[in-house]
C-alpha cells in the first residue's frame, strides 16, 4: 500500500509540474493560474506558520513502516554477531550491580526446597544404620567365636575349623 501512495503521489507531482509549465504559458490561463499558485503559496505558508505537526506525524508513520519491513527482512541475530563487539558491551556492565541485585535468600529458599533433604537424611542414616548393623553382627559373630574358643579350651574339645 505504501509503494501505491509513494507512487501516486510521485505521478502526481510529475503531472502538476507539467501541467503547471503548460498553462502558464498559455495567455488566457497563465494570470489566473499565477493567482491560484498565489493562493496555494499563502495557505501553505500559513499551515506552515501553525506547525508542521501533522507532517511530521505523517512522517513518523511512514517511517514506523519502512523501519518494520527493513526489519523483516534483516537476520538481526546475525546482524549483531557480525558489527557487535560483545566483549565490548560485557567490559562494560557492573556485574557488582547486577548481584547487588539478586535476591541470594530468595534464590536459597528456592534451591533448597527444590532438595528433598528428609529423603537425603533417611537414605544416609539407613545407609550408616545398615553399616553399623553389620559391623555389630561382625564383631558379636567374632566375639561369639571367641566365647566358643574359651569354652572348648576349658571343655578340652578340639575345635574344627569350619
């Protein structure tokens, strides 16, 4: 739709300007139409004098519409990897200002209520409890085969090695 105004408005302005060459130099025509471009002169000058806030708004529009469809068809992630010196704009930030700005204890809290620390407990005092289970039952059978040893010594009974 842009390209059909831009055009319009070129042909338009092509047109008039022929137009305007022609006329003028016609006998009849000419004074009135030098009284029209006089009228056309004053109006301009006088919305000129009151601002040229819809121009640029106009403006603005059609630029909002050339910077989208440049845009479009820019790969500005390749554009940047290309013309950005990123170790330039890194250099440049306060790392200090951006932890300054963390909460740690929120980020703790979060952390640590994403660890199951109850399963942790049980899992490793069953572990601890299992091992101290057998080293009691180690050191009650050795204890048991020294009782026997004493026993069958005092019994005088040969013992057999099993």
């Amino acid at each position: 739709m842009l390209a059909v105004a831009v055009g319009a408005g070129a042909a338009a302005v092509t047109g008039a300007s022929a137009a305007y060459r022609t006329t003028t130099r016609i006998p009849v025509f000419g004074p009135r139409i030098g009284g029209a471009v006089a009228a056309l002169s004053r109006r301009g000058e006088a919305l000129i004098d009151q601002g040229v806030e819809p121009l640029q708004e106009f403006i603005t529009a059609v630029a909002v519409q050339i910077v989208d469809r440049v845009l479009a068809e820019l790969d500005l992630t390749a554009l940047v990897r290309e013309r950005v010196d990123i170790d330039a704009v890194v250099a440049g930030v306060d790392i200090d200002a951006i932890i300054a700005r963390i909460d740690l204890i929120g980020l703790a809290d979060t952390v640590i209520d994403g660890v199951d620390l109850p399963r942790i407990i049980r899992e490793s005092t069953m572990s601890v409890t299992a091992d101290v289970m057998t080293d009691v039952r180690s050191q009650g059978e050795r204890a048991d085969d020294v009782v026997s040893g004493l026993v069958d010594r005092m019994l005088g009974r040969s013992r057999v090695e099993q």
